[in-house]
C-alpha cells in the first residue's frame, strides 16, 4: 500500500538530526536486517541512542531499520513502561487473535486497525548479550510483533484493515 501523505502532515515527514526516524517510502524500511552476530560497544551505543530517539518521539518501540541501521535490534516500552532492548528478537510461539489501532513513528499521523496475536513469546538478547525470553499480551504483545515486522521489512500499512485507516496529528491536535 502506498501511503498519500495529506499536505497538513508533510511536516511530520522531515528526517533531521531533532527527527532522526526514517519516514516512508524511503527504502530502508522495506529491507531485511541482518542478525547482530555480537554484541559490541557499538550496540549499547546504538540501544542508548535508540532509547532516547523513541522517548523524543513519544512512541512505544522503535527498530533499528528506522533509524538506517540493519541490524536486528529493537526497543519497545508499551505504554510508556521501561524501555526494553532485545537483540535479535524471534516469535516462538503466537496464540489467540486481537485487533487494536496501531500508528508507526516512521508513518506519522497515520492509524489504522491491524489483526495481530494476543499473546506471544520472544526470545532475544538482552543488551547485554545474554540470553532472554517474554511471554506478552495485549500491548506489549502487539508491540513487539510491529518492531519485529520491521525487521522484516514489513510496516502495518500491510497488514492493516484499509476501512480503518485515518489520519490524526499524533502530538495531540485535532485533525479538523
């Protein structure tokens, strides 16, 4: 799906240093990233960072490939909880069915209802390079299977209800 950005949130669309997130189409998010086959300095540099850019932008996760880097890294914070880094995150296992409104700091102002798993369970790394694994459900389960789609090269503009999709400022004003 083809995103048609209305001209009110053209804004919304400018990447620079305040807005590091990449935006669509640009095609680093339709690419695959590649496992992190050890963790480095450079990684905690990079989680840090990715931390502080999903704060700034008020979102609940964030993968590597928005911000350029193709690697498997993501953070996610539902609902505003604690950050929590995984490194190389895989859904083992994926059970029951929720549909819920996601948005997507690299397709600003845009919402829409996606079908997802309810509840999930993701073994990583944690930043540390030790093994983890979460059992999640509802948000954070919804979350972490958008940052892994990501990943993947997959945005929830392909797996949304299209009777769904609408457009709201996402810092809170209203659309009319």
């Amino acid at each position: 799906m083809d995103v048609v950005v209305p001209e009110e949130y053209k804004p919304l669309y400018v990447r620079d240093a305040e807005r590091p997130v990449y935006k669509v189409p640009d095609p680093v998010l339709r690419q695959a990233a590649k496992p992190v086959t050890k963790v480095a300095k450079r990684h905690q540099h990079l989680i840090n960072d990715m931390v502080r850019i999903m704060k700034a932008a008020n979102g609940q996760g964030l993968a590597a490939p928005q911000i350029g880097v193709l690697e498997r890294i993501v953070i996610i914070a539902p609902g505003g909880s604690k950050a929590i880094p995984l490194i190389n995150p895989e859904i083992v296992e994926a059970t029951g069915e929720q549909i819920g409104q996601e948005g997507c700091l690299s397709i600003p102002g845009l919402y829409g209802d996606v079908k997802r798993a309810k509840r999930v369970v993701v073994r990583a790394y944690d930043r540390n390079g030790r093994p983890v694994e979460y059992e999640m459900e509802g948000l954070p389960a919804r979350v972490i299977q958008h940052e892994v789609d990501h990943l993947d090269g997959i945005l929830f503009i392909d797996k949304v209800d299209p009777a769904t999709l609408f457009w709201q400022d996402p810092n809170g004003e209203d659309d009319e």
